[in-house]
C-alpha cells in the first residue's frame, strides 16, 4: 500500500467532518443516517493513517450529538 502523505488525509478527514455537518443542516428523513456515515468513514480513515488521536474526539463528540438529536426529533 503507498504511503499516505499526513497532511493530506488530514485535510480529507476535515472535508468529511465538514460534509457530515452540512448532511445534519440539511435536513431530510436520512440525514442522521448519512451523517453517522460520513463522521464514521472520517473516523476510519484518521485511525487507518494514524491520525486517530488527533481527530477522533471531534468526531466522537458529533457521533454522540447525533444520537442526542436523533433521540429528541
């Protein structure tokens, strides 16, 4: 597997974290759904490069305002 330039998996992690908040605003009946989606595969991409640390208590934090949110619609 080529290696991942750092800086660069950085910046995608921070796109999905982006995209995954703008799904929430959205609205929609799958917005939940597709924002669950998109933070996970932010997640997975942060720990598979080794980024995990650095990101994954911004992504927790919104994985578990989801299912806040979700619980009060």
């Amino acid at each position: 597997m080529p290696e991942i330039d750092p800086d660069v998996a950085a910046e995608r992690i921070r796109k999905l974290i982006i995209v995954g908040d703008n799904r929430l605003k959205q609205g929609g009946d799958d917005k939940y759904a597709k924002a669950r989606g998109t933070y996970e595969q932010a997640l997975r991409m942060a720990e598979d490069v080794g980024l995990g640390e650095r990101f994954r208590p911004f992504i927790e934090r919104r994985l578990q305002s989801i299912e806040q949110l979700h619980s009060e619609a």
